[in-house]
C-alpha cells in the first residue's frame, strides 16, 4: 500500500489531500476563493496565485492531521505540474518539491487533465481501461479515449470555448453571478427550455468537435432583444450544450467501439441536467454510465493524489527539476482541431 500527498492550485481551488493506493481517502481539504473572484465576474490570476500562496502550507497541515500522519509517512508527492495558470501551478509544484526534497520521497507531476481522467477509477474500482471520457470543466471540453495511464487519445476538443466557460459567460450576461454553471442551473430550473430558439454548433459534424462560441452570442442577442425572461434563456442555452455535448458524444463513440463505459468529469459534469442526458445515451448504447460524486469532479487534490498513486504503481516519478507548464496537452499526438483556439 502507498501513501500519496497530492496537491492541486491551477485554477480557483487550492487543495491538499491523502489518498492510498487501496482507494482511501484519508482527508481532503479545500479552499475555493470565490469570494475573492466575485468582484471581477471571473478568475483573476494574480488573486489566485496569492491566494494559493496564503492557503496551500495550511490546508497540507490541516490533511495530515486530520488523518493522523506525519508528513514522513508519505510515499510520494503528487502535484498538479499543468496545464492552468501559471502562477498559481508554480506554487503548488514547488511546494510539492519542496516537500519532495524534505521528506526525500518520490515528486509525481500530475497534469491536472489526467486528474480528471481516472479521478472516476478512484470512485469505481470496478471501472477498467479503455473508457471514453467526456471531461467538461472551464478550461477544458474534451473526449478521451481513456486507455491506460498515461495513455490518452483526444478524440474531440472545443474549437472555442470549453462548456463551463460558455456556462460562466452566460451567466455573466445574464446577470446571474458566478461561479456560472451552478448559477444558470439553479435559474434553468424556473424556466422553459424551449421558449428561446437557439443554435447547436457543430450538430451534426464528422469530427466530434465542440464549439460554443456561437451559443454565447446567439444568448446576448436573446437577452438585448428584450422578449425572453432570463430563467427562459438560461433554460433554453442550458438545453442547447445538452445537446451538443450528447451528439458529440454518442459521434465519439462511434469511433471508440471498444469502450467499457462512458465517463463524465469536469466541473459541468455536476449539472444534473447534463448527467442524466449522458446516463440515458450511455442506456442507449448498452455502456456502463460512470461520474464521479460532485466533489470529485470539480476541482480537488484527491483526484491529484490518486493520478499519483496510478503513476506511481506505474513506475512514473519525475525530477525535481520538471517545469510548470501553462499548456500541456494530455495526448500530444492529437491535431489542433481546425479553428482551435489558445487552449491547451
Ligand atoms: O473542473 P472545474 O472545477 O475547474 C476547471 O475548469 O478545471 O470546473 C469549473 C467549471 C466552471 O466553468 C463552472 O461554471 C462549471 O464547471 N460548473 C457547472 C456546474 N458546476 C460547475 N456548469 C454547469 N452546471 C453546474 N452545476
Ligand atoms: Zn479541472
């Protein structure tokens, strides 16, 4: 049995957890900075990184007591390495160095994508490679053929914005607050999904890409047309990524026929809407349905300490001198889909 640290700071969330490679979490811990954010209407990324600075050494301290373990005790450190915001990488990955170099045991560079990716094998220890995974968060809208760790195929990512920025943009314009998706959610519930038309980008394409640049502003023109309530625009915008994400979807599956189960994770695979449209393609397809509970698939250290633990039983440790990275493409083989943006 192995016990990993891991430690996650490339966006909003600074979080320290203990995980084994039996699948025990013995603590996570978690400090959002929403508040911090708020004023702003997004993720400022001088706030973040100081915040990650205030937050991290605390919250590493409140996990090992809380478990009970002296930092000694650790097999290995596993720290988000990239891709986010490079301040805010750079200071969980040197914490963990440090920490490495202390306590002389292995450092794992985890791309925080890979967290994402078999975050699902930690909460179903039944879930074996290859699966397909949707991973829908803020950053990032992407299909992956999940077939061993380390071993990633992109199938599809956003030729524009990823869903849970589109989420967070659409709040945004419509006044609701932010964090967006929760917020859009919480409106779409009062509202009716088929009052306002709006388009479906790339519906329909060969390629299973994404795109929701389009959705965005089809949602700012409903607004400034002053006919539609906002819970209708939520309602209806909320209907339209549903849709796209289940046709790029079931589109992807097509090209993975070997695929043990469709998996969703990322931020927006908490909205209930999007879960239970994914659950019922995975039906039609006869394919087992997996998402992590919420708290794992919105950002966490958890997910970060079992990617270690994975890479670790793997026999992948790095150096202490492995860089953060701003980008880093968890298939690097994959083409830039056509009209693809800055997005790693
Ligand atoms: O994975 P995550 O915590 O952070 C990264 O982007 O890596 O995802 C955050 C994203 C945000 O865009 C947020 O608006 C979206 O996930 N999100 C949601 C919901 N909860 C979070 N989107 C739609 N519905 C939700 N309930
Ligand atoms: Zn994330």
């Amino acid at each position: 049995m192995a016990l990993i640290l891991g430690l996650e700071s490339s966006c909003d969330e600074t979080a320290a957890a203990l995980v084994t490679s039996e699948r025990r979490i013995l603590a996570h811990k978690l400090a959002g900075q929403e508040a911090q954010h708020a004023p702003f209407g997004g993720v400022v990324p001088e706030i973040a990184a100081r915040a990650h600075v205030e937050m991290l050494t605390p919250l590493v301290e409140a996990a090992l007591d809380e478990a009970g373990i002296a930092l000694d005790q650790v097999d290995a450190i596993a720290a988000t390495a990239g891709p986010g915001l490079i301040g805010g990488v750079m200071v969980g990955l040197v914490t963990g160095k440090a920490l490495a170099m202390a306590t002389g045991k292995p450092l794992i560079a985890v791309n925080h994508l890979e967290g994402h990716a078999l975050s699902p094998r930690l909460a179903d220890p039944t879930l074996t490679f290859p699966y397909l995974l949707l991973l829908v968060s803020g950053g990032h809208c992407q299909l992956l053929l999940v077939e061993d760790v380390g071993t990633y195929r992109r199938l599809a990512t956003t030729i524009d914005d990823a869903a849970g920025e589109a989420f967070d943009k659409t709040a945004k314009l419509l006044g609701l607050g932010f964090p967006g998706g929760p917020a859009v959610e919480r409106a779409a519930a009062q509202g009716d999904a088929q009052a306002v038309p709006l388009p479906r980008p790339l519906l329909g394409s060969a390629e299973p890409h994404f795109s929701f640049a389009g959705l965005k502003s089809a949602v700012l023109r409903a607004r400034d047309s002053g006919q539609y309530r906002p819970e209708d625009i939520a309602a209806s915008f909320q209907q339209a990524v549903v849709d796209c994400l289940i046709d790029r979807t079931a589109r992807a599956l097509q090209q993975a026929p070997n695929a043990t189960a469709l998996v969703v994770a990322g931020g927006v695979a908490a909205n209930q809407a999007v879960r239970e449209a994914l659950e019922g393609l995975a039906a039609q397809h006869r394919l087992r349905f997996v998402a992590p509970p919420l708290w794992l698939c919105t950002d966490n250290a958890a997910m970060i300490a079992w990617a270690g633990a994975e890479r670790l039983a793997a026999g992948l440790t790095d150096d202490l001198d492995v860089p953060a990275r701003a980008r880093w493409p968890l298939d690097p083989m994959a083409e830039k889909a056509r009209g693809a943006g800055v997005k790693a």
